[in-house]
C-alpha cells in the first residue's frame, strides 16, 4: 500500500440514494487506495434496477478526485455495435496508443475503425486496451467506470473482461455496475448491493413524501417496493397527497423494474407532445452526443424550448452529453412510444448522423426506419457487415446480415444473406443461434451450392458441438454434393472430415479409412495442386495403400508446408487448428524432428504476430511436445504456462494434452496421474492416443513395464497416423522387459517399413534400438551404438538418453560394469539436465547396481520463484526487455517490473546480467 498522504477517508455526506450504504462505499474507498498506491483492482458492482449502483459510481467518482476518471456506459442499442463501449473509455487517452507495440497499435486502431486492415484478434485488442491504459496510468491513477455492463457489446465485454483480470500492479481501479454477473465478469471481485434495510428504507421514502403518511400505507410502500431506492424515490411521483394516503394509487403486484417504468411512463404523459419526441430521440440514439440529438430534433421541427420541460421533469441531462437519469428512463421512453413515431425518430436520425463519419450507425437507424423491406437499407446493412468484419466484430458481422436478411424483398438474395449470417454467428461462437438462422432459410430458394454450403455448415457446427456421428454424416455429404460444383471446396470438406475422424472428432461408419475412400474418388482440383489437396492425397493413400506408397505423397505434402509463405495465405486457414494439427501430423509421419520444430514455431509466430490467442494457445501446445522431445523441459513448462496464461484470459479451457505429457517425462507420478485419470474416459470414448502415450511414457520411467505394453499397445495397434513414431520405442522397450518377442518382433517390422521408405535419422535410431534389444552379444553392442549415433544427429536428447540407459542397462546385465558405468553416467546426467526425475532415478538405481554411488545435487534455489515469477525471469535472461516480456506474456510492463523485483530479491541478484549468470 502507499503511503498515508495517497489514504482517502469518507468525508462527503452520502445523498440520499446513499443512505444505508456505509459497508459499499468503504469497499470501493479502498479499492480507490489501492490504484493510488500501485496495486490496482477490479470490482463488480452488481443489484436489481434501481438499487443504488449508478449512485455508488458516482459517490466513487466525486471521491476519486486524484484519479483521473474515464467512463463509459453499455447502452442496449449499440450491442450489437463492435468495441463502442470500449472506444468510448479509451478515447481520452488514445494518444498514448503511440507506446504500445505495433501489432496492438494496429489491433486498437483497425477496432476503433480508425485505419483499414485484417480483423484483430478480440483478445489482442484487450492487450492492446489493458496496455493503453497502464500507459496512461503513469501519468495519473485511473479510475475506469463501466456501468449498465449488462448491455455492453460483446466485444467490448470480453476486452475489459480481460483487462479486469490482469490488474496486478498497476495504478488503476475498474469499476463494473451490472444488474446480474453475466459470463463476461464471472469470477471477478464482486459486491452485491442488496435493498435497503426496512429502516433505512421508510427514512429514504419519508424524505421525499409531500405529506405525512399513514403508518400502514408507509409499511405498504416499503414492503411493495422491496426496499429498492429508486422506486421508493419514484414511485410516489405523480400521486396526490389522498392517493397516497389511501394506497389507492399505487401500483398492483408487478415486477419492480416494470412498476418503475409505469411511474416514469406516468411522468411522460405530462409532457408535451415535442417534449416526449425528443426524449424519444434521445432514447433512440446510444451515442449521447446532444448535437446529433439536435440535428435530428430539427428534423421533426421540434424547438429547442421544450429542453426546458424535459429538465424541468428531471428526466434528462442535455448537456456536454445526453444522459438519462437512469437506463429505466430510456426504455420507459422507447416502450411508451408507438412503433410509427419510433420510425420517424430513427429516420430523423439516420439523416442527422453523417455517412462518412458514422456509415454504420446511420444504416442500423435506417434499418429501424424502414416499414417494409427494402433492398436498398438491405445493401447498406451489408456494407455495414463487411466494415465491422474488418474490425473483427463477428457478433456484429452477424446482426447486420440478420437485419440485412429480414429487409431483403427477394427470396433467393434473403436466403443467401441468411446463410451469410448464419456463418458469422458460428465465427462468433452462437452455435445454436446460428442453426436457428439455418432452420428459418428456404432450402428451395437456394441454388444446389447454396444447399452444399448450409450442409457444410451445419457439419461444422455439429463437430465444433462434438457431435461426431452427426458431423461426420453432414461433412461427407457435403462433400460429395460439392465436388461438382465447387471441387477445390469439396476436397477441403474432405480433408476436415478426414483429419476429424483421424482425431476421432468425427464418426463415420468405416472410420478414417471410409473417408479415405471417398475422398479419392473426388474430382482433382483442374488448377495447380495446393497444399490441401497433397495433404488430403498423402493422408488418403496412407489410410487406404498404407506407409509405403503414401511416403513419398506425404514427403511433398511437408515439403509444401515447410515453403509456405503464410503472410501470403488465408489468415483463418494458415491458422486454424486443423492447420497446425495436420503440420504436426506429417511431420511426425515423415520422422523429421526439425521439420516438426519448424512448423511447430512458425505455427507460434504466426499466431502471435497476429494476436490470434485461441489459435497461439494450441500452436504453443504443439511447440511444448517438440520442446520435450528435444529435452528441453524448462523451455516446455514455461510454453505450457503461456497456454495456461491464455487460457485464463481468454476464458477458454486450459488444454491438458500437452501438460499431461510432460508430467509423465518428468517422472512426476501423482501429477501425471491426476491429468490421465481426468482425461481417461473421453480419451477411451474418443480413443485419444495422447493419454495412452502418457501412460507409457511415465510407467516405462517407474519400471512398470506391464502397465507401459498395454498402454502402448492400446494406442499402437490401431495404427494412429502421426503417433506410432513416439509411441513404438515405448513398445519395444516395455515389450522387451516384459519378454514379449513376438511383439518386439512387430514393432521392428513396422519401423522397417518406414526405414525403407524414408531416410531420417529418428527413425533409423529407433530401429537400431529395437534390434538392439532383440539381439546378443557383439551384435546388440553394435546396434545400441549405431542408435547412438543416429540420434545424436537429431534434436531428440531425450531418445539419446533412452538409449544410452538401455544400453548401459545391457552392459551391466552382461557384467561389464565399468563400461556401463560410462553410459549410465551419460544417461544420468542428460536425465537430471532435463529434469526426468524417475528416468533418472532409474538410471541413478542401475549405476549403484555397478557399485558407484551417483553424486547428489545441491538445491536449486529457483524452486523458490513463483511460476509467473520464473517465467518473466528466465526472459528477462534471455534478454527480452520488459515490453517485449509483457506482449508475450499478455500482462503490462508493471507488473512484469513487479514479478523481476520479486525473483531479484529471491535469487539475490541486482542486475540482469546476474540473473542470467544465476539462470543459465
């Protein structure tokens, strides 16, 4: 905390809207504290209508007078409007977008619709936010205010969702005010504000009565009103002194935010008839901004002297901004008008609002104008749609196909733009709404391709739902109603249906195989041969022909991917995770561990360059698995605690593949446990090779040999394209141990068939390895040296100490202790390097059977640092400075300053050169 000078104490007197909230105003006092003091935070203030939550944000914001204070407010007309409520908080400070890096600045710009370009990644926008205002906060504390968070955009909502869970260390206090905690805020730092106690509720009530009341009717007031400020202030409005005192104007049993609407309701129809059109094109327009309002107010011929009346009813504020004494108000206003007055207004304002400036909200108000449809307002809702997909607004990419289908006059064209939509909803994640706008399209008005395409799309929604028989049913008839009106669609239909049922995502009677089948029989593309279509032939020929006559298809297929100039490909595609899985796939097919490296990094890059972080959180998985196979274990952790990081602030599940695997390398039993038993009944429905390959992996590291055949043996026998190369060296070894020649046997024949059809040292190390194990004498010693020496060529140091243990195993077996000695110690201490604890355990157990102690290592006084301490550390090491850590690491500079003074002090170092000495 500060020091005591930064200390706010509750002097101001609450208002009467304040009355009784002496426990809410402390919390939020101390939260103003805290982003004085550098150790911001976040709080969601949340309540019924009418609560007192607009009057706590504003108690906050008088209190908060040494921070300097940006608002804004959700508003329900604009939700569909991507990041408006987002722009609106940042635009005061969005001259200090110039310190962010590039890939934010652009990602800020092109949401904000100030400059052109690809759609940013929605969560590269928050970073680029979160970062904006830690910026602006070194200047003076902020105090961001959200209210009405429940009508906020979508867009908006998911960037200061993120930027909320990353106030670690910064000098700023967020502050939400939401009717209910929607899915956005879940997990936040929260404050209910509950009613009024019945006390402070009749003395509420009692400063805003005319007259004194009978003590019955004031009890009636307060219990109907359940205590709720605003409709204790409102409800009496408008009620003379003798229905008060008899009850016999008060409402009837109703919900309370309706019975508030009828009071406010009650006040409007007092108004003259200009004064209630303007308050309907105050409530109609979102922006606030009192010129347009005007503008628009001049266009019904209304005069400027009715402001006066409305001001004088306390409804409205027009002033620098046009605000509403609260959100009831406008909707009280909006729902009281009839629906012809309501087209007026929004026309009014269509012809107010500027074409240049605000093409997309003049549209929406055209759209709410028309009467009947009009291809016209039709068209420029599709303009529309297309501006707001460049900035990445997919949700309101949706809303204005949807509103530019409904005013379509012909069916065939209202079809297309249904089906448009409807694929924006399943970019934006409304899967079920997006078979809605499926279910409500003609079929009959679409052409056959139209019909292909709305099959295709509810294939992919049905595989995105993990409905797997339905989608593999949906994709293969897709895909075959495809290929004579659109081939190259066609094959990529086949190939998502192929790499899912390789993955077990999709069902089809016949697995893989049958779409193998299928697929090949398709038409070839008439141009020059993509990337898809030699992959979709490499896997085809594989499942169908098997390894040998697909090796050289699959050869072309990773040679194309290596060339691949991604800055040049469709962003969606070169990052979808079809795309990542299937690199890694052939990859593995071929034996090519720097092939595997490659595309696993460019994989990363791409995707960070980008910001696309659902996309970087499995290309970082992908990564994590060549990191281990290269023994880099820390390298892996720390990529795994990156997904980890993105899944925390994307909201999106933590993945387990990739931790689960590295748990079992590093001989952790109880950890490694844990994560296959989690998995182990959707890995036994879906047939998972992953878990099985945990299994071998970790009980081969225990000695537990049995347990590690039949592991491996579950997975191997079904032959999973891309996983027998990792999975058969822990067949052979378990089998090995457990005596099983004729499976040993097997294993070597399959690797035999890809030796001689490929040329790659993993593979050939692998095999010399397994005949070593099948041999004796002179010739065992032979092979287990020729798999020294082909793994020693490759990346792969955690085969290479495999191998050295087996053999030095071996040699002990055949009592030559002194040479196996030598390659236990080898083994040994490439496993302790590594850190696989019970692969070195095991070596460490073999070389005391020689009679040679191992030496102990001392403690490693990084076990001290915090994960997110090590992970900034060992960055900073390396020499990326604070900014570039921060990007990464999807936080803001201060606190990776926060997490380095923390690991300097634990690992007592005072420079950066220290810490790399010390971390080296």
């Amino acid at each position: 905390m500060g020091s005591p000078s930064h200390v706010l104490t509750l002097t101001k007197p609450p208002g009467a809207q304040l009355l009784g909230r002496r426990r809410e105003r402390e919390v939020l006092g101390r939260l103003l504290n805290a982003a004085l003091s550098g150790d911001g935070g976040v709080l969601v203030v949340y309540g019924e209508p009418g609560v007192g939550k607009t009057a706590l944000l504003d108690w906050t914001v008088a209190e908060g007078h040494q921070l300097r204070v940006l608002r804004t407010v959700g508003v329900e007309g604009e939700m569909e409007l991507p990041f408006a409520a987002l722009q609106q908080l940042c635009l005061p400070v969005l001259d200090r977008s110039e310190c962010l890096p590039d890939p934010q600045r652009d990602a800020l710009s092109v949401a904000f619709g100030l400059s052109a370009g690809q759609a940013p990644d929605p969560f590269l926008v928050g970073l680029a936010a979160l970062g904006l205002l830690s910026e602006a906060s070194q200047e003076r504390p902020l105090l961001c205010v959200v209210d009405d968070a429940q009508w906020l955009d979508r867009s908006s909502a998911r960037a200061l969702a993120f930027v909320a869970r990353r106030l670690l260390a910064e000098k700023i206090a967020l502050v939400f005010a939401a009717r209910e905690l929607g899915d956005a805020l879940a997990g936040l730092p929260e404050l209910h504000v509950e009613p009024l106690r019945h006390r402070d509720a009749r003395t509420l009530l009692a400063s805003v009565l005319p007259a004194r009341l009978d003590e019955h009717v004031l009890d009636r007031i307060v219990l109907e009103t359940h205590g709720n400020p605003l409709a204790l202030l409102e409800l009496p409005r408008g009620l003379t002194p003798i229905q008060l005192a008899g009850g016999f104007g008060l409402p009837t049993a109703v919900p309370l935010s309706a019975s508030i609407e009828e009071s406010f309701t009650r006040r409007l129809a007092r108004l003259p008839g200009d004064a209630r059109r303007l308050l309907l094109i105050a409530a109609s327009d979102p922006t606030g901004d009192p010129a347009l309002v005007w503008r628009a107010a001049l266009q019904l011929e209304i005069p400027e002297s009715v402001a006066e009346n409305i001001e004088a009813e306390d409804l409205l504020e027009l002033g620098v901004r046009v605000v509403f004494l609260h959100p009831l108000v406008r909707s009280a206003v909006y729902r009281a008008a009839r629906p012809r007055e309501r087209r007026a207004v929004h026309r009014a304002l269509a012809e107010a609002t500027d074409s240049e400036i605000d093409p997309d909200r003049r549209a929406w108000h055209r759209a709410q104008a028309a009467p009947m449809p009009d291809e016209d307002v039709a068209a420029e809702l599709e303009r529309s749609a297309g501006r707001a997909q460049a900035r990445g607004g997919l949700a309101a990419v949706a809303a204005f196909l949807e509103s530019a289908a409904a005013l379509t006059p012909e069916p065939a064209h209202r079809a297309q733009r249904l089906l448009a939509a409807a694929c924006a909803k399943r970019d934006a994640g409304a899967l079920e709404p997006a078979l809605g706008l499926l279910a409500s399209i003609e079929t009959g008005r679409l052409d056959e391709l139209g019909r292909a395409r709305v099959e295709l799309l509810r294939g992919q929604i049905a595989l995105e739902q993990r409905r797997g028989g339905e989608a593999g049913r949906l994709l293969l008839s897709a895909a075959q109603r495809l290929e004579p009106l659109d081939p190259e669609l066609a094959r990529e239909t086949y190939l998502e249906a192929l790499a899912g049922a390789m993955s077990s995502d999709v069902e089809v009677l016949g697995g893989a195989p049958a779409v193998a089948e299928a697929a090949r029989a398709a038409p070839t593309s008439s141009g020059p041969a993509r990337t898809v279509d030699v992959l979709l032939d490499a896997f085809a020929i594989r499942l169908t022909e098997g390894y040998a006559a697909a090796a050289p298809t699959l050869a072309q297929s990773l040679e194309l991917l290596l060339a691949a100039n991604t800055s040049e490909e469709d962003v969606v595609r070169a990052l979808s995770l079809s795309s990542s899985r299937n690199s890694n796939v052939v990859a593995l097919e071929m034996w090519d561990d720097e092939a595997l490296h490659r595309l696993a990094a460019r994989q990363v890059q791409v995707a960070r360059d980008a910001g696309a972080l659902v996309h970087l959180q499995f290309a970082l998985s992908f990564l994590a698995r060549s990191q281990m196979l290269a023994g880099d274990l820390t390298a892996a952790m720390l990529t795994i605690d990156e997904t980890r990081s993105i899944a925390e602030a994307t909201g999106t599940p933590a993945l387990v593949n990739a931790p689960m695997i590295l748990a079992a390398w590093r001989g952790q039993e109880a950890q490694a446990s844990e994560l296959i038993q989690a998995t182990s009944e959707e890995a036994a429905a879906r047939r998972w090779t992953s878990n099985n390959y945990a299994r071998a992996v970790l009980y081969n590291a225990l000695g537990r040999h049995d347990a590690a055949r039949d592991a491996a043996w579950e997975a191997f026998r079904a032959d999973p394209i891309g996983y027998g190369s990792l999975l058969v060296g822990e067949l052979a070894e378990s089998a090995a141990r457990t005596g099983d020649r004729a499976l040993l046997e097997s294993a070597l024949d399959w690797l035999s068939q890809r030796t001689g059809a490929i040329s790659s040292e993993w593979a050939l190390g692998i095999q010399a390895r397994v005949r070593a194990l099948l041999s004796e004498g002179e010739i065992a010693e032979r092979r287990y040296r020729e798999s020294i020496t082909h793994l020693a060529r490759t990346r792969l140091r955690l085969e290479l100490a495999r191998t050295h243990l087996l053999y030095g195993e071996w040699l002990r077996r055949e009592r030559r202790r002194l040479d196996a000695r030598e390659q236990l110690r080898a083994a040994l201490d490439m496993f302790r390097d590594m850190g696989t604890e019970a692969f070195a355990a095991r070596a460490e157990r073999e070389l005391l059977a020689t009679g040679e102690r191992a030496r102990k290592r001392s403690a490693d006084t990084l076990d001290q640092l915090t994960p997110q301490e090590e992970q900034v550390a060992r960055l900073a090491a390396k020499g990326a400075t604070n900014r570039e850590i921060a990007a990464q690491l999807f936080i803001t500079q201060s606190t990776v300053e926060y997490h380095l003074r923390k690991a300097f002090r634990k690992l007592d170092v005072k420079s950066r050169t220290q810490l790399a000495h010390r971390i080296s």
